[in-house]
DNA sequence: GCAGGCTGGTGACCACAGTCACCAATCTAC
DNA sequence: GTAGATTGGTGACTGTGGTCACCAGCCTGC
C-alpha cells in the first residue's frame, strides 16, 4: 500500500519533505485495535512504530507481577523497540494498545540510515530516550520511597492527566496490576485516600478532588 | 592546555582523525580524585564527561536515602549530563568519583554540532542510553520484586566482576546506603547468605563463593 | 427467574524490612 | 595508655503491604 506523504506530515510537522518521502515509500501505516500486543519480552524487532494516534502501554513483568513502565502517546515512539531493532537484540519489555491506535511502522533496517540522513529523526529518539530516563527514574524514586498512597494518587494524576477526564473508569483489580500490587490493596489505600478527601469513588468511577 | 589527540584515541580508536581533531581542540583533560562530585541534582550542565579511566558512581536521592543507579566505566559517559546538557534542564541525578579517574570534558554546546557530523559519537550515545536503560529497567525489577537477599547477592555479583575483584573490602553501612536500605538489614542478610553458603565474611573483606 | 461472572469491601494473619537501643570489638588520635 | 570513633552484631518492636477467605452487590446470559 503506497502511503500518502501528506497524511504523515500531519502528524510529524518536523521532518524534512525528504525524510518523509523516505518514511512514504518504506513504511507503512496501520490500525490497530485497542489491546492488541505490539511488542513483548524476548521478542526480536523489525519494525519501529510511532504512535499516530491512540496510546500504546508499555510495561515490564517480573514473575507473575507486572508494573506499568509508561505511555506512548501521540507522535512519540518505543525507545525499546529502537534499541531492540537497532542493536538487533530481543525486547524485555511489552507493549499492548490501550486504545485504538494508528501506528506508523518503519522497518528498522531502513533505521540506521535515516537516524545519521536526517537529524530530525535523530532528535526524536534522543527526546524520547531522556523522556523515559527521565519517567523511569521517577518509578524507581516512587518504588524506593514505598509508600502506597502517595504511588496510588500519583498514578491517578498521571491516568487523569492523560486521559484528559476528571472521572475515571477503572477496575481496582486493573489499578493492582498496573502498579505491580494486589487488589486488595489498592481498594484499601483507596478507601484511605477518600478518608482523606483526596478522591471520591462515584459509581461511574474514581473523581480526583 | 592543549590536547593530545594520539592520548584520546588510545581510549576512543573508533573515533575518526578529524572528530579527535574538535575534540582535542575544544575539550579539556581533567583527573579526578576519588570521592569528587561530578554532578548534583538539580545542577545545569555546561561540560560532559566522558570517563577515560577510573570509575563514576551514579546515583539518586530521595529524602535523605540513597540508591545506586549505575557505574560508568572506562571509555563510558553519563547520559544524564548528555540530555541535561543538550536540552539545558537541570540533572536529576549525583555522580561521584569512586576512584581516581582520568576525564574527557566536552562542552555541551559544541555537542549538537558533533553528534549530527560524527555518527561515531551518536553511535555512542545511543549504545551508552541503551545500556542505561535496561540497568534502570533491571533495578525498578529488583525493587519490585523486592526480596533483599537476592538484591543485595546481585549487587555483590555486580561489584566483584565491575572492581575484578574476589574479595570485597565493602563497609556494612556503605553497602546500606547505596542499596537504599539500613545498615543492620545489610548485616542480617549477609549473616543469611552466609549461612546459605553463598558469601563468606573474611576480616579482609567479602568473599562471593 | 436463577446461575455464574465480575467487582469491591473486609477482617485476620503473616512476612519482611525498617527502626531503636544496646553492646562488643577494633582502630585511631593524642 | 585512654578516649572516642567506627564497625558490626543482635534482640525486640512496628508498620506496611501481600495473602487468604469469605461475602454482598451487581450485571449478563439463558
């Protein structure tokens, strides 16, 4: 399917007209329901996709728990999916759309190329990579310090913040998983933090106050 | 001072004869007493180092308890100082001299420059993002999990092979402090690793069997 | 209607790490 | 020498979060 320049250029003002032809003629764009998996660990990578539209979650799993690394949203890209096809090495992350998602899929043996031709493709990954040192280092701040509540609310914030609603429609059992914990717990620190006016849990979801 | 570009290439040799040549010209030479601070949160970067010779220790703080991120080692350099100075916002983390080292200083604002004309030096901040990223991914696994004795024999592991070195001269309470723990757990869990038979408390020092 | 899922609310219990308060053995300074 | 600091070893206690068991309120399908 030959893809169309402009539609591509929406999306990344910042690339060259050259770059993106390039990106035309190799790529390829492609819709993805929400849930589908993307990338999982141990996995090999061809392809590099950038978020059009839509979010894809990104997260690690450890034994039977699993703990929400971050979000790629609009316009952004899978750090571990460059590295993993640039460096040729399995993934030890997974990816799985949260929503229904446009991704535009670059073919990482085009890559290497393209990251020395063009530097606006070259500062996207180095925005990227310092976006998600940056995000991982705040994890590992929340996880060292402990403290369930202050994660709790912190990962509502960021939820609310994201998702752009001021209620939001989440199973506690969904919460336990992204955050690495049990579900008990969370429904505890949650009936906490609404002891503390912080939240309030309305029967259409959770409402940041 | 004047540089001498046959001393850099020693430690750099995949860099090119006319990238050595800026370099020489534009950057400084620095040793480094161990102990000395490289870099504090909070600070703006205006020089990065890449380490020659010798050991950096990078790590965060989180009200007033400490952890461990990573070592940079020969011929490795700090990505934090890398983003922080290319898109000028302050570090977010400490490095330290762990021994006395030898340092490559570039200034950050000829960076932008090099890395766009010199894919030796990209290729090196990529591989060098790369490396830290799977460390960070390792550490928040190890938090999460939690299980301090397994923590604490892969941080012994990890030291040994980094120091090349069968018998660790390691104070209690430092060790404590750059696993972000106490001091007395740091005893308890050695004294159990002890009886499991998988480290032995010589007066010199650390044994890992 | 009712069975069988989910969901969330709860109490009891446990394990682990963090904290406190000591103490003994070394080492260091003067 | 002695005083003081550093180091590590220990027992007791605590708080937090993880686990277990169970129950009530739902929705959904048939």
């Amino acid at each position: 399917m030959p893809l169309d320049q402009s539609e591509i250029k929406k999306y990344l003002q910042d690339f060259s007209e050259e770059l993106l032809a390039e990106i035309a003629s190799h790529a390829q764009i492609k819709e993805v329901p929400a849930g589908a998996e993307i990338l999982r660990e141990g996995q090999y990578v061809k392809v590099l996709p950038i978020v059009l539209e839509g979010l894809v979650k990104v997260f690690t799993r450890y034994e039977e728990k699993e703990l929400l690394l971050y979000y790629i949203g609009s316009t952004q890209s899978c750090i571990m999916s460059f590295s993993a096809g640039l460096s040729n090495s399995p993934s030890r992350i997974f990816a799985i759309t949260e929503e229904d998602s446009l991704l535009l899929l670059l073919p990482t043996d085009k890559l290497n190329n393209w990251v020395k031709k063009f530097p606006a493709i070259n500062d996207l990954f180095y925005q990227q990579y310092n976006l998600r040192y940056t995000e991982m280092l705040d994890t590992i701040n929340s996880l060292l310090f402990g403290r369930m509540d202050h994660r709790l609310y912190n990962y509502l914030l960021e939820k609310s913040k994201l998702k752009g609603e001021k209620i939001l429609s989440l199973r506690h059992k969904k919460i336990a998983a992204e955050m690495g914990t049990a579900r008990e717990v969370v429904t505890r620190v949650l009936k906490r933090l609404e002891q503390e006016g912080k939240v309030r849990q309305l029967p259409e979801g959770i409402e940041i106050t």
